[in-house]
C-alpha cells in the first residue's frame, strides 16, 4: 500500500475529528446567529455599518455583556441568580449613599459597595449550599429583598427615589475615568465598559479552559453528586460563582453610577433575564455543565445588534422583545441540534 493510500485514513479521521470538535463548541449556534443578525442589518440600515453606529453596538453589548459572563458561569455550574439585575443597582446606591453620607472620598463607596455586594453574593451561594434549596427559590428571595430594600434606604436616607448629585465631591474624576469614561480610538469613541467587557471575557475563558477550577464548575454543572465522590468542593465552587456575580454587578453598578453621578432606586429589576437570555443564546444549557464565556460574550453582541439595529433601521422598536424571543428559540434549538449531531458523530 502506498504511502498516499496509507495516509487517506489518518487524513479523513484528523477531518472528523477536527468536525466533531466544531460541533461540539457552545457557542457555535450563537456565532451563526449573530452573523445573521449582522448581515441582515448591514443591508437594512444605511449607518449600521459606520465606526460610530459598530460602537455604539459594542456599547449597548458591553452592559450586558459584563453581566452575562459571570451569569453564563454560574449557569455552567447549573446554577441561577434571579437577583442579578437589582444587585446592580444595589451596589450603585450603597456606592453613592456611603460616599454622600460620610461625605468622604467616593473610593470609599466605592470599596464599600464591592464588599456589600460580594457579601450578597456569598450569602446566596451559602444557604444554597446549606438548605439544598433550589437555586430558583433562594435568588428570588434575594431579589425581593433586594428590590425592597433598595426603594426603602434611598427614601429613608434620601427622602427620595434617587440618591443625591456625588459628581462634585472628591474621586469623582478619577472613578469616572475607570468605570464610565469614553477612550477616543482613531477618532471614534469607544466606552471603557468594552474594555471591561473583553477583560472579563478573557479572564472566564481562562478558568474555564485553563484551570482546575474551570473543571471543578464543568463537574459541579453536569452532576454535582458525582463531582463530590471524586473530591471536587461542590459548596465551594458555587460560593464562587455566586461571588462572580456580585462581582460583575459590582463593575456595573458602579458604570451606572458614574455615568449618571446619580441612581434610581427602581432600576434593574428585570434585567436579570435579559444576563440569562444572553448565556442561554450563547450556547449554555438550562440544566448546567455546558458552555462558555465567548458565548456569552456573543450572546450580548446579538442583544446589543438587535436593540441598536433595530434603531438605525428605523423599524418599530414595538418589535423588540418579539425578535430576542425569537433569537432565544432559534439559538437553543441550534444548540440542541448541534449537541445531538455532535454526539452521534461519536
């Protein structure tokens, strides 16, 4: 046989298995989707296409993006947090109200509300972890507590709905330089949320892909039982990923205070779903052990494409939550196909 004929096998198994892997990505059917979605409003609207409109895209993406990364984690984990969208707004009002209050430097809000919130966050991964409560229960409580207590302190403390003006009193500047600034890049504005976005990204990536860690929240998602017979920290782990959150609620609480130096009370509520809906277009699975933070990562990019480019092609933004509805039920079942073709090629 010749050395041709002796390679042909080799050759076509590398291919097969080079396809398989292909299959098997999380992201796959959200990376599909979003070139779609970018196609179809390239040709709809005559400035989608511009630097400034691509930024003002990755903007609107970033804002959720930031949030959909740790969700997505968490989500991997087989874990939910329904307090995630009014935890944002928490850390925004405990970092304005601390900063005004004490009339202090506003990095000492700042430092305040990231121990609050990481606080919150480790609170719903222990009693998760101690009632054996369903995820659902735990972080809806959180949620209502959450949402009551931000409208009760800002009008206690404040006699209002929102927190007084910070933008004048010291560390101003320089947190607003941080957390809501915007960096000219070849004469187009760029948000520094997007920075804050990819870093986020990257960071994921590498626990998921690079460490233990990263295995212990695959084992932990896909069975949890299992995972602790072999020794993995199951309780641990979700104390984590529940303190991830509260930790990208954190950066964008305090985006949202420094973009606008003050905070309604009400705000975030709903936008919880808005962080799952993101992962789950991304490719991360109701039930856990599946996923990844680049597909989240595009998951926010098709939330952000949609909502702008509906705007620059001047249809009705009535329409909006029809096409994300849509988006959700197409990229699942894309996901769910991909998994099965992926698991038949086996």
């Amino acid at each position: 046989m010749s050395a041709t004929t002796d390679g042909m096998p080799e050759e076509r198994f590398l291919q097969s298995a080079s396809a398989r892997r292909l299959l098997s990505r999380p992201e796959l059917g959200s990376v599909v989707g979003a070139v779609a979605v970018f196609v179809v409003f390239a040709l709809a609207a005559d400035g989608f296409l511009r630097a400034s409109s691509l930024s003002t895209v990755l903007y609107a993406s970033s804002t959720i993006g930031i949030m959909a990364v740790p969700v997505a984690l968490l989500m991997i984990g087989g874990e939910f947090d329904l307090s995630a969208g009014v935890l944002v707004t928490s850390s925004a009002l405990i970092s304005s109200m601390t900063s005004y209050q004490l009339t202090a430097n506003v990095w000492v809000g700042v430092g305040v509300s990231l121990l609050a919130t990481l606080a919150v966050g480790a609170f719903n991964g222990f009693l998760l972890t101690r009632t054996r409560l369903p995820s659902f229960i735990v972080t809806l409580g959180t949620f209502l507590m959450l949402t009551g207590m931000n409208l009760g302190f800002t009008k206690l403390i404040d006699g209002t709905v929102s927190t007084k003006t910070i933008a004048d009193m010291e560390g101003f500047p320089a947190a607003h330089a941080v957390f809501a600034s915007t960096l000219t890049v070849g004469g187009v504005d760029v948000k520094v949320t997007i920075l804050w976005w990819i870093a986020l990204v990257a960071v994921a990536s590498w626990i998921l892909l690079r460490t233990r860690a990263g295995n212990w929240i695959l084992a932990v998602g896909g069975n949890a039982d299992a995972a602790r017979a072999v020794g993995v920290p199951v309780a641990r782990t979700r104390v984590a990923l529940y303190m991830g959150v509260a930790l990208g609620a954190w950066i964008s609480g305090q985006h949202l205070l420094f973009s606008y130096d003050v905070v309604q009370s009400g705000e975030g509520v709903g936008n919880e779903l808005i962080y799952i809906i993101a992962a789950v277009i991304g490719g991360c699975l109701i039930t856990g052990g599946h996923g990844s933070a680049v597909g989240s990562a595009v998951g926010a990019l098709l939330f952000g494409m949609t909502s702008k480019g509906i705007v620059f092609a001047e249809w009705n933004p009535d329409w909006f939550k029809f096409f994300l509805g849509a988006m959700l039920l197409l990229a699942t079942l894309l996901n769910h196909w991909v998994r099965k073709r992926a698991e038949a090629a086996k």
